[in-house]
C-alpha cells in the first residue's frame, strides 16, 4: 500500500524531488560534453580561458580541435576521459549516493591525477560535472557516444558554412594594416586590426569540405563571424571557403515557398476553446525501449503563437539524396487538433516530406519543451508482450507505445513480489497496479490515458 501524506507536503516533497535532482549511476549513461573550459592561444597572440560547448559558427571545433572530449564511465568500475587535450587517461572509480539528492564520484587515474564530481538524475533527464586541473566539465545524458555526436555536429555545421544565406557569416578580406593584419568587414572602415584586442581564429573549408583548423592568418577574401569569449573579449572566427562562394544577386525569382503553401488548409485553421496540441520528439535511430517525449499545449495563447510561427515558415526545397544524408535523426512531430481537424507537421532532422516524393528543409521549426512533458516506449512494429501473474502465464499484451508516463517520486512499499510481470522484447516490466509500474531501477507512474487495467484491483 502507498504511504499516504497531507496534500500540502506531497506537492511540496514532489516539487523538490523534480527541481533537486537525484541518485545517478555514471556507469549506466552515455554522457556528452555540453560545457568545458580551457587556455586557448589564439592567432591575433591572446591567451584566454574560454568555454566551450559543441561546434558553432563562433566556435567551429567546439573547443575540440585537439580531440573530441569524452567520458566513459564502466560497469567493473574502470573510467575512460579525453579532456580535449590530445590525451587518453584511464583510471578506475568509486561512487557513493548523498541520500536521494545525488551521486558523487571519485576518479582515479593511472597517471597519479584525480578528481571528483556529481552526478544527478532529474524529470528531464541526468547531468555529470566535475574540476579536472582547474578546468569546469559539464555533460549531460545522450543516446549516442560523444564521437558520433561530435561528427553529427561537425557536418551540420559544415553545411550551413557552405549553405550560408547570409546569417552569422558575412564577406570580407585580410589585408595588410600598418605592418600586421587587418580585416575589411560589412558597414565597418576602417579594416580592423587583428591585433591583441581581438581573439582570432582562421579556418579552412575545402571543396572536399574538409574543415581544418590554421595556424596563421591569410591574405585574402574570406567570410567571418563574430561573437565574445567568456570573459567579454571580442571573437572573430575568419573562414577561407574553397570555392569562394558567389556574392549574393538580387533575386529575380518568385516570393519564397511558405509552409502553408505546401500543407493545404494550414492558413484556414483557428485555434478554439477545446484545442489542443501534441509535439512528440524521438530519434529514429533508436531501438526499443528507448523512450520518445511528448508534450500536450492546451494555452491558447500559446497555441496562437505556434500556429503563427507555423504559417511564417519559409521552406528551401531539397533533394531526396540530401535528406538521406541529413546530420541530424531527430524527429518532431507537432499535432494539432482543433475543432473537428487534425494537422500533423513532422520535420525529420529539419527536413519536411510532402507527398511522399517531395523534400523540403524548415527555415526553422518550434522548438520543443521539455517541461511538463511525459514519456513512452519505443517498440517495433507490431509487438506484444508476454503477460504473467506470479509464474502464471496470462496471454500476450500489445499497444505499449500508448502507454504515457513520468518518474514517480512518491514513496511506496512495495517489495520485490510485485503483482504482474510483462516480458518485452527490451526486457520485463513490474506491474503493481493499473498505473505504477517498475523498470531497470525506475519507478514509474502512468498519467495519460491508457493504464494497465487487468490490474485495477491489487491482490
């Protein structure tokens, strides 16, 4: 049976449960670096510590021009960490839970160094920090390793170097300024000085689109973006592209194809009072029992803001050969259903597919939050799983991908002789009632919905 507590202390305990993290096994997660900061020798001749999070126009290599920054945590207790340096070290490990709120960890490596950190889990998903020779590292939880996901970036910024339709990247030229360089910039005379004021980089787009990182600066054309480094310098990051690409013309070409060209009735829908939204986003390169999120939008404000955006959206028509190629499976699906309609808009890694024949790329596309959304299995097509009560076999059970759920952060006293067991092609699922179930580690409540309804009434 539940322990049960006042009203005012649930929702207060629930709340500090969702924003205060908990207990996290490093060894059990694939972690990505989504922060680092180190010393960086710049060409102009300054000498910073920087941030740095994944590749960027303003940061091409994501601070990562000497080896992707990785961290492998094991079950038998080994650790594996690129710090960005050129380095491999490996080292073992040693966890220890503070109560619920989170996992600290100490890593030895075999070099004599160490360090420490924590570990937390939290209703959208797990994070890991921790100092290593003065430097902050920050990852987060991920559904592939930090070099896949690396080599993703990169390509994808690689394409919208190559593809710039003038946003972030603007045209100019190295020249010689009073004995150093100087760069002619957009709306700007005269050419700035690359000199100790500003942090410079310069790197290299082939025609074989290999991106390389220079050691000095060159005379000539090239394109530029600008940004700040973390302590408040000015960047500039100059790009030579080979081919130089052409200076843009005035377009004599037809208005720009909009979403609500291609999706018919997109510009007739209303948002009324029983409206509502679905997003749902997944990766479909996952297998099952991975979880994909939705999120529900019933503000109609909101509703309004997204719908507009949605018939803003301008759209680049692409090839098929493209869109198979595309650096990003990520897949978004927004729903809308609004009086006795139903629209549904997918972007597949920002892509859009029309007809079945027809490809398109998003000038953008809503972004998804995470707050309040739930969660549901990945299955395959078509599968069941095998229902048991104790050792008693009950028949097959299909439709888990309808099941909608979050983490339970209420306390139970179940035992391990929980009521029912599913047996999926990803592993078993405990069943202790029509809502509450257990699987690898976690508990988990059902809040849409579908429930388990064989068990309404517990033994």
């Amino acid at each position: 049976m539940k322990k049960r507590y006042l009203p005012a202390c649930f929702l207060f305990l629930t709340l500090m449960l969702l924003l205060c993290g908990c207990t996290c096994d490093p060894a059990a997660h694939i972690w990505e670096a989504t922060y680092f900061a180190r010393n960086t020798v710049f060409l102009s001749g300054v000498e910073q510590v920087d941030s740095y999070g994944g590749p960027s126009l303003i940061d091409p290599f994501g601070g990562m021009e000497e080896g992707v920054v990785s961290i492998v945590f094991t079950e038998d207790g080994t650790v594996t960490f690129a710090p960005g340096t050129g380095e491999t070290l490996t080292g073992t490990f040693t966890t220890k839970n503070n109560s619920m709120a989170d996992t600290s960890f100490m890593v030895t490596l075999d070099n004599g160094e160490s360090f420490s950190g924590i570990a937390q889990s939290y209703y959208y998903g797990r994070s890991l920090e921790f100092i290593f020779r003065g430097n902050d590292y920050w990852f987060e939880e991920a559904y592939k390793t930090a070099e896949v996901l690396y080599e993703e970036a990169i390509q994808d910024n690689i394409w919208w170097i190559r593809n710039n339709r003038g946003e972030g990247l603007a045209g100019g030229e190295v020249t010689v300024v009073d004995g150093g360089y100087g760069l002619t910039m957009e709306d700007e005379q005269p050419p700035r000085r690359l000199d100790q004021t500003v942090a410079v980089q310069c790197v290299r787009l082939d025609a074989e689109n290999n991106l390389t990182m220079l050691s000095a600066i060159e005379l000539g054309p090239c394109y530029y973006a600008t940004g700040k480094l973390s302590g408040g310098m000015e960047k500039i990051v100059i790009y030579y592209i080979e081919p130089l690409p052409e200076q843009p013309t005035v377009p004599t070409e037809p208005e720009p194809t909009y979403l609500a060209d291609l999706v018919s009735w997109l510009e007739d829908m209303e948002i009324y009072e029983d409206s509502y939204m679905k997003m749902t986003r997944e990766f479909d390169s996952l297998p099952p029992g991975y979880v994909k999120y939705h999120r529900y939008i019933t503000d109609k404000a909101e509703m309004e803001a997204i719908l507009a955006q949605l018939k803003q959206i301008e759209m680049w028509e692409a090839t098929r050969e493209a869109f198979e190629v595309r650096p990003s499976d990520e897949v978004v699906t927004l729903r809308l259903y609004t009086g006795s309609y139903e629209l549904v808009i997918t972007s597949y890694g920002g892509y859009f597919i029309r007809n079945e024949s027809e490809y398109w790329y998003f000038s953008e596309f809503p972004d998804f939050d995470y707050t309040g959304a739930v969660r549901s299995f990945i299955v395959s097509e078509g599968a069941v799983a095998e229902l048991y009560e104790g050792d008693e076999y009950r028949g097959l059970y299909p439709d888990l991908d309808q099941y909608e759920f979050v983490v339970d952060t209420e306390e139970h006293d179940y035992t391990s002789a929980h009521y029912w067991t599913m047996v999926c092609e990803f592993g078993e699922i405990q069943i202790y009632d029509e809502t509450h179930f257990h699987y690898k580690g976690q508990n988990y409540v059902i809040v849409g919905q579908w429930k388990f309804e064989f068990a309404q009434i517990p033994k």
